[in-house]
C-alpha cells in the first residue's frame, strides 16, 4: 500500500517499506527518508525529483540518494 500526499507544503510518502516526506520552504527543501536501514536528512535543490524518479519506491530512492552521496565523495 503506497499513501501519497503533494498538496500541501510538506510532501508524504507512506509504504509498508518506509516513509518519506519533503519539506519546501524559504527557498530550501529538504527530504527525510525513514526506511529499515536507513534515517536520513538531507538538502535538496528546490523541484528536485528523485522521489518520482524512483517510482515512489522507498528502497530505489535509499538507493539514489546512497549513489549521489557516493558520487560526490562522503
């Protein structure tokens, strides 16, 4: 089961496998996965659309957002 709210100014996805929300205000965003083995905060670019990108799948974007980390070099 996938519930998804994007009217208001804090974005929720809630799954049987995690939840993830954005926040979007005063010109910064933020994205905040909770998943099994994950806890994460971090910035994002405003618009930014990894969330979609991965199907609104909680695992793919853990996923994304641990290769962009990786990429960047942390």
């Amino acid at each position: 089961m996938k519930l998804v709210s994007t009217r208001w100014w804090v974005k929720a996805l809630l799954t049987s496998h995690g939840a993830c929300f954005g926040v979007e205000f005063g010109g910064k965003a933020y994205l905040l996965l909770v998943a099994p083995r994950n806890v994460v905060i971090v910035p994002r670019p405003i618009g930014d659309r990894v969330v979609e990108e991965s199907g609104l799948d909680i695992g793919r974007i853990a996923i994304a957002l641990r290769n962009e980390r990786s990429a960047q070099g942390f």
